[in-house]
C-alpha cells in the first residue's frame, strides 16, 4: 500500500526564523512556499537527497498547527507516507480499524490528495497519507 515517506512535517512559528536553519546550516534545498488556507497553515518544502521535510507554519490561531505549538513547542507534527491510489488506502486502514481524521481525501500542498489517520489510532503519531502523482513533490 505505502510507496514511501514522502516527508515528515515540522510544526514552526515562523518560516521566516526557521528556513535558514535548513537551507543554510543544514544544505537543504529550498523548493518553495505555499498557503494551504484549507489546513490554516503555510508551508515550505525543503529536500535532501529523495527525502523532504514540510514546515509548517500556523496561519490563524484555529489552525492544528497553532494548537499543536501551543501544547508542545515546535517539534515534528507529523509523517506522511505517499500512497499509489488514496482511496483504496482510507478504505483498507478504516478496515484494520484505523480512525481516520479523513474519511475523503482533501486538498493538501502541490495539489496532493490528502488524508490524516487520528494520532490515537497510531501510537500518538499524527500519520497523512498523501498521493501526489501529478503535484511534483
Ligand atoms: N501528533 C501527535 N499527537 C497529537 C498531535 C500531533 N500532531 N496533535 C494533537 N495530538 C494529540 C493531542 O496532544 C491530544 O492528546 P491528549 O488527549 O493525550 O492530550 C490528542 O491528540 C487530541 O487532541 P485534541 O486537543 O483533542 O484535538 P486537537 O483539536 O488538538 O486536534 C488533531 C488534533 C490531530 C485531530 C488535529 O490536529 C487534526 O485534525 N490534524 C490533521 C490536520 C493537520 O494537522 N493539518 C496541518 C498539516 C497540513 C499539511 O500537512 O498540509
């Protein structure tokens, strides 16, 4: 079913703060930013290598991320695992008893299908998956 990380998520104040840290200290390759106002967030994508982490910066205190940071500090949010076809994904995790945030895809960063499983039906890590054929990350 999983083809394979595509990134980890990154819950950060402020892109702006945080973005050196990656693309200076560390090398990564900055691929670009982006509002994703359905999550309430924006996000930059850098890589290394096939690997890539998201940052996430929370746009309105209703955000997840917002309320995430509020609970924990900045830490890593989330890892999401890229999928061949996403609905067959929702449909054989909510049959293994999974909970799912996202019963239907929606709308993520790059045009990607999207869907969060509930981080108290896997361990306490927030999982997306996320099918992105078409979305170039
Ligand atoms: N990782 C692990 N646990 C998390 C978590 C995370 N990222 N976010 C919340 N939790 C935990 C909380 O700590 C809480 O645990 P306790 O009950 O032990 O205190 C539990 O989940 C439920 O928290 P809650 O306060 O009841 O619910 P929230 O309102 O904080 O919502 C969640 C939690 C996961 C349902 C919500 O954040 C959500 O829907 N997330 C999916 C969407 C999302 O995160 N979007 C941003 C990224 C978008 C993108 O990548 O493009």
């Amino acid at each position: 079913m999983l083809k394979k990380i595509n990134h980890l998520g990154v819950a950060v104040k402020s892109l702006d703060e945080t973005i050196p840290f990656y693309r200076d200290a560390l090398g990564m390759t900055l691929q670009g930013t982006e509002e994703v106002a359905d999550q309430k967030v924006r996000v930059a994508f850098l890589s290394v290598g096939e690997s890539k982490i998201e940052l996430l910066e929370p746009t309105s205190p209703e955000s997840p991320v917002a309320k995430f940071i509020e609970k924990n500090g900045p830490g890593i949010h989330h890892v999401a695992y890229e999928v061949a076809d996403i609905e067959a994904a929702i449909a054989a995790l909510v049959a293994s008893g999974a909970r799912m945030i996202d019963e239907k895809p929606r709308k993520g960063a790059h045009g990607a299908q999207i869907a969060f499983v509930h981080p108290k039906s896997s361990n306490g890590v927030l999982t997306e998956i996320c099918q992105c054929s078409e979305c170039g990350h």
